[in-house]
C-alpha cells in the first residue's frame, strides 16, 4: 500500500514508490498475458481477464492521481509565487509613500508649532508641502494606471490624425518646464504631418515620462532633443521617436531593470523618483503595438526610441483627433532652494554650537530635518550624497552625523562604515535614517556602526531625543578616555579607533617630552592633519584642544615623576621640557591647585 505525501517535501520520495509500483504493475501484466497462452478452461481464462482489468484499472488510477498530485502541486507554487510578489509589491508601495508623509506631517507641524517662524521659512515649508503632495498624487496615478492596464479597465480611444501636431503641443509645453530647469529641448521632424493611428491618452503619458526623466537627470545648461520620424520598410509603416539627452546616462548593469516596477539606479543625484514611469511606458508602448529601445553611457546621456506602426487596423478608421485647448497641463514645480539658501552653515574654531552633519539627497527631507534643529544651537552642514559628506566630515569634524540610507554615489551605510573605521572619525556618533522598515535593514544598519535607526516617517521629538542622548554619551567617554590616557588606568582601556589614535597621540608627546619647541602645530604635522581637525578630534574624544592636551599630558609625567622619584623641582621642568622653574610652578599649581613641592608632599597622589 503507497502513503501519499502530506508536504511538497516528501513529494519526490513519492514519485520513486509510483515507479516502482508502476513496474511492478507492466510485470504483472506480462506475466498474465504468457498466462493466457497455456491451455487452461474458460472460468480460468475469465479470472485471469478480470484480473488483468483490475491492474489495468489500478494502474490507470495511479497515473491520474500523479498527473492530480502534480496540478495541485503546480497551482500551490504559482500561488505561493503570487503571494511573494504581492507582499514585494506593497512592500515597496510603503517604502514610496513614507518619504512625502515623513515631509508632508513634519513640517505641517512645524508650522503648526513654531511661533516665531520667518515668512521665508514658511514659504519654503509650504512650497516643500505642496512638492510631496503632488508626488504622493503622481504616485497614486501611476499606480491606478498600471493597475487598470493590467486588468484591462483602462478605456483605448484609438484616434486617427496628425502625429505631428500632437507631439508638438507636447514639445511647447515641457519646452517651459525644461527651461526652467536651465535646460533646452529642441523638436525636430522634417515631415510637416504624418497621419497615424495613436491613443492621446496613452501617448502623452509615453512622451511625459521620457521627456520628465530626460530633464531630471540632466545638468542645467544641457540639451534634449525629441525627434520624429516615419519609416517604409518593406511596406511596413512606422513611426518613430526618439527622446534624447546629455544627463548621467545609465550604466551597463542597470539597463537590462529599468523597467522594473519601483527599480532606481544608483545614478540618480539629487533627483527623486520611484521606479513607476518606466515600467508604465513599456506597458504603453506594448499596448500600442510598438518596441521601446535604450541606448545609454554612463557620463554622456541617453536615447529612448519608440517605434510604433503607422496604422493599426487597416480595414478600420478611427475618428479624427482634434487638438484641444490646453491639452495637456502646463508643467509647473516649485523651484528647490539651493544648498547655500538652505543652509548657511559657520566653519569657525570660535564657534560653540554643535555641529550637524546632514547627508540627504532629497532636499525636502533636509529642510524638515534642519527645521527640527534650533540654529542657536546646531550648526548644520548639508550634503546630497554620501561621498560629499565624507569629505565634509574629514574637513569639519562634526559633533553628530545624521544621513539617509539610500543616496547616490555612496550610500548612508556605505558612509556609516567608512566614518568608523577612519581613526579621525570614528568618534562620531552616527543616526541612520531610512524608509527601509524591516527588522534586517535595522540590523544591517547596526552593523554597519549607525549609533541610531531611525525608521520614517520620525517624529521630531524622536530625532531631537535621540541626538541629544548621543552627544551626552559622547560627553561620557570623554571622562573614560581622560582616565584612560592621561591617568593610564589600564582598567579603562578600550581596544577601538579612538583609543588607538590617542595612544598614537600620547606616545607622540612621550617620545618629545624633554623638546621644548614641541608644540599642537608639530604634533598635527605629524599625524598628517591639519591643528583644526586635530583640535576637534581631541576636543571631540578628551574635551582639550591639542595643546592642553600636550600640558596635561606633560603635567600628568610631571607628577609621576614628582611621587616616585627624588629630583628636585628644576630637574623633574626639565624632565617635562620646560626649563622656567617659576612658568613651571605657576602652570603646575593652576591646574593642580598645589605646588610641585607640595604635591610630593601630599600621602596620597591622584
């Protein structure tokens, strides 16, 4: 007797017992026909007949029970299948919408909340409002578009007319948006009307995510082209139409997922985008009965061409496409502050506040986050990618770096990672923020050296919180590394980054104690930095700039020498590379509260 399997995992097991049991059955079937041959009466022939149809009949029920099993299986997987990506799918929805929600609540209540805002902040938070509100609207259209061409709701109005005039009412209105964006494009075709069959609707949306995209990711000052033309090869009439741009082009590896749902390449700059436009077009232009080609290198542009036939149906005609009044709405967008109108950050030694290093590539979020920051207290740096901020942060050392996951050319993590493990750095506490909300992205972002993981949309209170915490702790491994260094209370050492860069420090001035002419200009020159980031990366770990830190240090030899040796005062200045007895004396006092003499005096030396 054959069990059946309770689990696709006992499903192959199962498949080898059929066989046999299916070889076992053509066995049995041989045997009872050689059988039949020997000269038996007719009640034997008769059994060995109903006998022979039993196996027969068990055999064809296994066969059709294998053929079930493997349906039932089949369906299971495509339903499993489907589940997978339907969790994907919304999975990266939520990913879309968090961004302009996290903008959109945020500086809501800001301007809710701050009483004494300026007219120019409230604009800005208003204009920056508005952008995510008509993104989270672009989105949602989008999306009802490809769910309707999916299900086949969305109602095709074939029309028949002059595709020439069609694209150039197109071209008139982005020719304005793509001049505000300090970019030019240019419509060329050299026939003046080519009759074809199109869908407007479904037209104007082709043209608007290419011609968009081709200004996004170009630079002000650069050309687009958008060029038609027909074609009669072999009386196979087409239209062609080609969008073509100077920008950041596409790499090699990203080309064959452009047209991914919700796919972004690393090579989007500052630009914001959700990975829908394309995966819409391709849809469209398949509709339509056409092909979309991509030709692109990255640094020197791109060039989408659509090819779609001249005539649909040739027995039918469609009716006439009539330009409309303001066909197509004028394509407006509040222009984005640049970064020096947005931030006006200090780069002064003088300068109290603490410094925040800002790494986000998308500038709305950046003047949420900045509105969160009281100026009097924070000074804000602002980077849109990540290799920009690591830059910054070796130039400024920030007190606090606060960066988004996913940026161009370096990634949040990515700059995570290179800040700890840089011995200038890796003091610095780090926030990760991102719309990325699974328990694996927290994860990743911990390993990575993020302090914190912020998920959107974030609270204020919860960002402001979670800076303040971070900059008290950091307040508290000072007093560890003091201890650590200076005091060698071998207990307190920590095997990190910064424990060895102090290390490195402290040997320094050991090796040059008894050189009166070393100084924090020497010591810089030979750690290979600049006496400002020395000063901020000494500040940062112990709270001395570097040349109270050399003094302590000296003063910290000086008392050793002091409890455990029997040298007078002249001899233990000397020792420390100082040879005024009377600067050495008033030094020592200051920052001891007694004199040499009466420090080797003390019972107990601290």
């Amino acid at each position: 007797m054959i069990n059946l399997p309770y689990n696709l995992s006992d499903f192959y097991n199962f498949q080898s017992v059929i066989d046999q049991e299916i070889l076992s059955s053509f066995n049995s079937i041989d045997l009872e026909v050689s059988l039949l041959t020997l000269p038996i009466n007719t009640d034997s022939i008769c059994m060995k007949l109903v006998y022979a149809g039993v196996i027969i009949f068990v055999f064809v029920s296994f066969i059709l029970l294998i053929r079930l099993f493997q349906e039932q299986t089949k369906k299971y997987r495509i339903l499993q299948n489907g589940e997978k990506m339907r969790n994907a799918i919304f999975a990266k929805i939520s990913h879309e919408f968090r961004t302009p929600l996290t903008i959109i609540l945020g500086l809501s209540k800001q301007l809710r909340e701050q009483k004494d805002i300026s007219a120019n902040n409230s604009q800005t938070y208003l204009n920056a409002i508005e952008r995510q509100g008509r993104n989270l609207s672009d989105l949602v259209n989008q999306l009802f578009d490809i769910t309707n061409l999916n299900t086949g709701e969305d109602t095709v109005e074939w029309k028949r007319g002059n595709i020439v005039a069609f694209m150039e009412m197109i071209f008139e209105n982005y020719s304005i948006y793509a001049s505000q964006q300090g970019m030019e494009l240019q419509f060329f075709c050299e026939e003046d009307e080519i009759e074809t069959d199109f869908v407007p609707n479904f037209l104007q949306k082709i043209l608007r995510n290419l011609i968009t995209n081709a200004i996004k990711y170009s630079e002000p000052g650069s050309r687009i082209n958008l060029l038609l033309s027909s074609s009669n090869k072999k009386g196979n009439k087409k239209i062609i139409f080609k969008v073509i741009d100077q920008g950041k082009g596409i790499t090699a590896e990203e080309l064959p997922h452009i047209y991914e749902l919700f796919y972004r390449g690393n090579n989007c700059g500052t630009q914001t985008g959700n990975g829908i436009g394309l995966t819409l077009t391709k849809q469209l232009v398949d509709l339509l009965n056409g092909t979309i080609e991509v030709r692109s290198e990255e640094g020197k542009g791109t060039e989408f061409t659509v090819t779609l036939p001249v005539l649909q149906n040739e027995k039918r005609l469609y009716s006439h496409w009539i330009p409309e009044k303001n066909h197509t709405p004028v394509v407006k967008q509040q222009p984005l502050l640049d970064r020096e109108e947005l931030f006006s950050y200090q780069n002064h030694d003088n300068d109290s506040r603490t410094t925040i290093l800002l790494a986000e590539d998308n500038k709305d979020i950046a003047i949420y986050t900045k509105a969160i920051f009281n100026t009097e207290r924070y000074n804000i740096i602002y980077c849109h990618n990540g290799e920009e901020a690591l830059e910054m942060a070796n130039e400024h050392l920030p007190d606090i770096v606060i960066t988004d996951v996913i940026m161009p050319k370096m990634n949040g993590l990515e700059l995570c990672q290179q800040i700890k493990n840089s011995p200038l750095l890796s003091h610095i506490p780090i926030v990760v923020i991102s719309a990325k909300n699974e328990e694996k992205d927290y994860i990743e972002g911990l390993k990575c050296g993020a302090d914190a993981y912020i998920r959107k949309p974030f609270t204020p209170e919860e960002l402001q919180m979670l800076t303040e915490n971070l900059l008290k702790s950091r307040d508290r491994l000072k007093e560890k590394y003091q201890r650590a260094i200076v005091k060698e209370e071998k207990s307190e050492q920590h095997d990190n980054l910064n424990m060895n860069f102090l290390r490195h420090v402290t040997d320094i001035i050991y090796r040059e104690m008894k050189n009166p002419d070393f100084s924090s200009n020497k010591l810089a020159k030979e750690l290979a930095i600049s006496v400002s980031q020395l000063n901020k990366k000494l500040n940062a770990t112990t709270g001395y700039p570097a040349s109270t830190y050399i003094l302590q240090v000296k003063l910290s030899h000086a008392k050793k020498i002091l409890a455990s040796q029997n040298k007078t005062i002249g001899e233990v200045a000397s020792e420390c590379g100082v040879y005024d007895i009377n600067y050495f004396s008033r030094v020592f006092k200051k920052h001891t509260g007694v004199t040499p003499s009466q420090y080797r005096r003390l019972p107990v030396h601290a």
